[in-house]
C-alpha cells in the first residue's frame, strides 16, 4: 500500500472469523427456554400503555388487552379480551426491529378471548423475547398483524446470555500495517490528524479547580463537540467536560445534569429536582415533549409524611445500607383520560458501572397517568447512603 506521500506500507487483511462458534458449543445445553425459565417462574407481568387499551404480557401464561373505566358511584367496568394463551414454540428466527436484523425467541400463545370478525376463532398472540442487557422485560412494541393474531416484543436481558440471540453488529476489525524500509513508522498525513484531534480535545480555558481529572473514552453517548474553543462533551441536556467525581455528583443534584434513557419510542429525562419529561424525537416532527411531573420540595414533603422515601438492605458484614430512594414529582401535563395533572414517583437505585454516564430507566404505569420512574446510575451509587428521612440527598462530605 503506497500513500500519497509515496510512503510504502505491507497491510495484512484480518480475518473474519468470528469466534462465535465456542460461544454456541458452550451454551449448546441452555436453550432460550432456559434462560427465560426465571421470568416465566416469577409470574411477573409487563405492561405497555397505549391512548385507550392497556396491554398485559403475565410472561409464559397469556397476553391481555384491557380497558378500565370508573363512573363516579358506579362499580368498576373492565372491557377485555384475551389475545393468546402459551403454547410451544418452535423455532428460533429473526426479525427486522428498529431498523436492525435482531435474532428472537418465540412464545406462541393461543386460545384467546374468541374473535367475531374471525367466526369466533380465538385470538393468539406471538411474543418475540429480544435480547437487551438493560431492559426490565419492557414491552417494546404490540401490534395486530392479522385481524385478531397479535405479535408483541418484549425486551429481556436474559437472553442476551446466549451467543445466537445477541445484536448482530457489523464487526469493525484492524488492518495492521508495517512500514517498509525508507518510510515513517506512521503515515505523515495520519501524524498531523493525530495532532489535530488532540488540539481540538485540549481544554482552552483555565481551571481554579485542580483536582485531578477523570480521562474518559468517548463512546457513543460521549460524542465530542467544539463550544467556544472548549472540548465539551454532550450528555444529556448538559456540556461536561471530564469532570471528577465531585464535579459530576455537584451537577447531578444542581438539575444541570440530566439522565436519560428508555427503550422503544418514548424516551425519559430526569433532571433531580427540576422535572421528569417524557419525549420522543423525529427527525421530520422534531421533539415531542410530555411533563409527567415537576419539583416542589414542599408536596414531595407531604407525600414523605406518609410513604417510604427511603428504605434499606443489609450488607453482609450487618451493616445499614440505603438500598432505594424515592421522590415525588407532580403537577405534569394534564391527562385526557383522567383531567388530572401527571404525576410520578421517581425511584433512584445505584448501577455499578465503570463509566460514570451509564444510565437504566424504566417506567411503569400502575394507575393512569400515575407513574413510576425507575432510574440507575453509577452517580446515584456515590450520592444514595447521603438520602435524609425524606429521601433527599446532598454532596457527599
């Protein structure tokens, strides 16, 4: 290989084998089954919202689409239909999701609520289980494929234990080259590009902090971006730029540094004790913006007086440690189904990562317009044994 320069290098190709094979002749003896057995034993359920139906997977027993309604006096009216009851599965194929080829396991489920448009035929659902490694069994999708045959995915990082069922990502592998006698070790042109990138990366600005700075990877939640000569970095609604540990917890508790996350097409924004937003963002549309719930110390103080804020798990040498700590958020968009403001009870749990921007949310909906938001952070970990009886938290001393 000669560049421009005239500079002459020997590049051997990589090869292309994958190692996948070892991984599948070890997992040989679990099938998909088996790694799904703890969430069918649990009996759990996930749930997905829509404008009117609400939809129930209870995971290895059936799906159910259901719609509540309370008239005042008036018992409850539940409208619901069974879409499918479990069945064997049979075979293991994949399915485009997201605009990704993403390999699944099926779980049939027959014998539904009987269908009118289909001479009573029952009704029967496909259940796709996707690997995600920070999901919490969400329902990512439902739709009706065929009048009354329903398919539904649901996310579970169960999976993603087995080799077959992980995302197929297109494998990006090293071309190593030797220089030839007569040329530089690296390619001039590449040199200078080296340098340009480490000018660009350089902070241009002074610090009175000069505590030792945390060197971070740039990944891609961590896309580099130039403001005002500064190397910034963009997470979330915040420019950060490779802040300690302190610097990061600081603006955490500020509301400056929001986390997000979520799976599917609603997206969530916590920014500590400012608001929870729930979004979506199109590239045509732009960005669509739901308050499910705003801070007020004062109602958050109400709320404490009578639920937990803030409970405990014990270490194994006996010692107290705060385990979860919760924080109620109101006064949200109003609700077209209830007239009500959202509201939300936000629940902070720590995530052991290596990088401190590696964020878990979840949301669940167990009363209308009444949420739970789940989130996990590597920040939270270093900020929760702080948490008063209120469940408020402040810098570590």
């Amino acid at each position: 290989m000669t560049t421009v320069e005239k500079e002459k290098y020997k590049c051997l190709l990589p090869s292309l084998a994958t190692g996948d094979e070892d991984e599948e002749k070890e997992y040989m003896g679990h099938s998909p089954a088996m790694l799904l057995e703890p969430l069918f034993k649990q009996s759990s359920c996930s749930y997905r919202i829509e404008s009117y139906w609400t939809y129930e997977v209870c995971h290895g027993k059936h799906v159910r689409q259901y719609h509540e309604e309370k008239e005042t006096g008036q018992k409850l009216n539940i409208q619901e239909y069974y879409l499918g009851t479990l069945s064997k599965s049979t075979d293991v194929p994949t399915k485009n999701i997201e605009g990704q080829l993403t390999p699944y396991y099926p779980v049939e489920m027959g014998n539904g609520t009987p269908c009118v448009l289909k001479q009573n035929k029952p009704r029967a659902t496909s259940v796709l289980y996707v690997c995600h490694p920070d999901a919490k069994h969400e329902i990512l999708s439902i739709a009706e494929v065929t009048t009354c045959e329903y398919e539904v995915v649901v996310l579970t990082p169960l999976l993603c234990a087995h080799p077959r069922y992980r995302f197929k990502s297109s494998p990006v592998n090293a071309i190593f080259c030797q220089a030839l006698p007569g040329s530089p070790l690296r390619p001039s042109s590449l040199s200078q590009l080296d340098q340009q990138q480490e000018e660009l990366l350089r902070p241009h600005f002074s610090r009175e902090d000069h505590s030792p700075l945390r060197e971070e990877a740039y990944t891609s939640t961590h896309k580099p971006l130039a403001v005002g000569g500064q190397a910034q970095v963009t997470v979330g609604t915040t420019h950060i730029s490779r802040l300690t540990d302190e610097q990061l917890i600081k603006e955490f508790l500020s509301g400056s540094y929001c986390l997000h996350g979520g799976v599917g097409w609603w997206k969530y924004e916590l920014c500590y004790g400012k608001h929870v937003h729930q979004y979506h963002e199109d590239k045509e549309q732009g960005k669509s913006i739901v308050v499910v719930g705003n801070w007020n110390r004062e109602e958050h103080l109400e709320w404490a007086k009578k639920n937990v804020a803030r409970t405990y798990h014990l270490k194994d040498d006996g010692m107290q440690k705060v385990k979860v700590v919760s924080h109620f958020y109101s006064h949200g968009d109003v609700c077209d189904l209830t007239g009500k403001p959202r509201q939300v009870i936000v629940k902070l749990k720590c995530k052991e990562s290596e990088s401190p921007h590696a964020v878990t949310v979840y949301l669940l909906e167990p009363q209308t317009c009444q949420y739970i938001l789940g989130v996990e952070s590597p920040v939270i970990c270093k900020i929760l044994d702080t948490a008063d009886e209120n469940g408020l938290l402040s810098v570590p001393s």
